[in-house]
C-alpha cells in the first residue's frame, strides 16, 4: 500500500483483500503536495488497528513511523 493516496481507499482494500493477502506493507506519499493534506496520525492509527483486527501481518516503513506512537510494538 505505497503511495497512500487517500487513506480511506486503502483502508477499503484492506477489507477487501484481507481474505486473501498475508502481510500488508505501509508506506506514505512522499515529495507531493497532496500529502499535506493527510492527517497521517489518523490514518496510520487505523490503518494498524484494522490490520491487526484482521489478524494479518504487518511492516511499517520507516517514513511512516514517525506518525506513530505506541501503537507500533
């Protein structure tokens, strides 16, 4: 899931694939200007929350994880 473009779309596909996919990857949009206007912190958060929900593995890349806190253990 790189570039995240609109998080809700990725959180859909998510849903959908889960069923089928084994780890998801997920990175941010970087260098364009549309990525300033993505609240990263919600979106990683749920985006973390979902996949774990789902009982999936995940990797985080590192650009992400500086909107993290302690959701990322």
């Amino acid at each position: 899931m790189e570039p995240v473009l609109y998080p809700e779309q990725s959180l859909e596909l998510i849903q959908l694939t889960h069923p089928f996919v084994d780890e998801y990857k997920l990175g941010i949009l970087n260098y364009h200007p549309h990525a300033a206007t993505i609240n990263w912190q919600k979106y990683s958060i749920t985006a973390i929350e979902l996949v774990r929900k789902l009982d999936k593995k995940l990797y985080i890349k590192g650009d992400f994880k500086r909107y993290l806190y302690d959701h990322c253990d």
